[in-house]
C-alpha cells in the first residue's frame, strides 16, 4: 500500500487531511515536518501532506526556513477544515468536567465556548497528544481539544461537535512528492505555479523583480518574505494564478532572471476550490 507522511502523532487534523484527500494511501505519523519530508526523499512514503498556513494562526513559520532546502516537488494542494471537538473519556458527561487540554492555537479557537462552560485551560504540545494523554488518565473531569479521528483512535467519547468559536477555520496543505509531475496545461482549468527568488535589499528590487507579472497579466495568488539576517537579503515565496507553460509565464520569468536572483520553481498544479 503506498504512504504518505505527515507531522504529529496518530489522530492530527494532518493525519485527517491525509485520509480525506488520499483515502487509497497509508498515513505515516512523523516526529517532525524535517523527517516527513525526509521520509518521501528516502523512498520510504510517496507522498508528503505539509501544512503551509492556516486561515485564524497566518502561517506555518518552520515550514518557510524549509522551503529553500526542499528537494521535493509540489503537486498538489489541499484545504482542510479544522473542526475541534471537546472529548472526554467514555461515560463523562459535560456537567462533570472541570478543565480541558489542547494545543494553544485550539484553545484559542474555542476560547469563549471553555470560558462558557466554566474549565480552565491547559496547554499541551498538540491536539491529538491531548487526547492520547486524556485515554491514559482516565479521568472524567479532563476534557481535550481534538478531531473525532483522534476520539475514535484513543477510545473516547465526544462531547460536543464544532466546539470552535468561529466556523469555517482552514488550513492549506502542500502535498509533497520526489518526482516532478506538470499537469498538462489545459485552458478550461486553473492552475497555480509555486516559486522563491531573492532579491537584493535594496530600494525597488521586490517592484522591479514582480514588474513582469504584472506586464504580463499574471494574478499574485500569494506573496510571502522572510530575510537572510547575515548579508540581508530577502527571499520571496509566491504562488501565482498561471501554469509555468503559457507564454507570458515565459516571458515574466525571463524578466524574473534580470531582477532576482536562486529563482526555484516549486511545483506547479490544479488549483482547488474552496467550498
């Protein structure tokens, strides 16, 4: 059976990403995004499900310091949902609870509905490691924060469905794979094109760098920077609305090449909807 990896233990929203977008692959649970990516570079899974950014939290800090370093491909994308439920050992009733563990960003998410049930709060490292600690304790007055995978894997009970404040939470995925595939282009689709380039800290050379684009017509989807301190040059991720064998992809990265500088290519592929 193929596999794909993904970061965190057995029960993660990523593991749930993995089984909603890859139902016919086996999802590997990994320590760190270092080592999913690391598994799929050794052979040792197909597919790599890495999240980019999520649409309450902005992004994924670690994942941009790995990007540069990638040897893997995108092709693909996926957009999860985040729908936290509150989970308590079999046979606790929401009367008996007195605190709730999760992740901070969870707890955040949920923050007036625990404040509404009167528990306190604590923080855990992640969602699924909240209710795998939960299972062991046994304890009718601890609750976690986590998916309903995470319910059915450790055999507990969920208390309440969309315990989150504010609906419609989601997180955007990269799907990660050792050989490049382009999906042919084909004018009825969309597509996006994922690329880095650094560019001088100077005045007017991301302007200068990001002219052929818009010359060209070409919709920034998404533009994201961080800086090399030491010699302060700046490196940029974008995905653009394009697939990299129109014509005026062509002709804005040849005017790309005279502004920037490490320019890579991603990966290129199928944009998806967001319902």
């Amino acid at each position: 059976m193929k596999k794909i990896s993904f970061q965190g233990i057995s029960g993660a929203y990523s593991e749930q990403a993995c089984k909603n977008a890859y139902p016919e692959y086996q999802p590997m649970a990994c320590n760190s995004f270092y080592e999913a990516m690391n598994m799929v570079e050794s052979g040792e899974c197909e597919l790599a499900m890495i999240p980019l950014e999520n649409s309450t939290a902005g992004r994924v800090e670690e994942i941009y310091r790995l990007i540069p370093k990638l040897k893997l491909h995108v092709i693909g994308e996926h957009y999860e949902e985040v729908n936290h439920a509150l989970i308590g050992i079999k046979g606790a009733k929401i009367e008996d609870l007195k605190c709730v563990g999760s992740h901070p960003q969870a707890l955040a998410q949920c923050h007036e509905n625990i404040q509404r049930l009167g528990l306190n709060m604590v923080a855990k490292f992640d969602t699924a490691g909240a209710a795998k600690d939960l299972s062991i304790m046994k304890d009718k007055t601890k609750a976690a924060i986590a998916s309903k995978l995470a319910a059915e894997i450790y055999d507990l009970e969920v208390l309440m469905e969309h315990f989150e404040d504010l609906k419609g939470n989601m997180t955007r995925f990269f799907v990660l794979r050792k050989e490049n595939r382009v999906p042919k282009f084909q004018k009825d689709k969309g597509y996006i094109t994922s690329l880095i380039f650094e560019v001088r800290n100077i005045p007017a050379s991301l302007y200068k760098a990001l002219g052929g684009f818009a010359t060209n017509g070409i919709n920034l989807l998404k533009i994201e920077s961080y800086m090399h301190f030491r010699d302060r040059r700046s490196r940029f991720h974008v995905d653009i609305d394009a697939h990299i064998d129109e014509n005026r992809v062509k002709l804005a990265l040849e005017e790309l090449n005279f502004f920037a500088e490490n320019i890579k290519i991603l990966g290129v592929f199928e944009q998806k909807r967001v319902d």
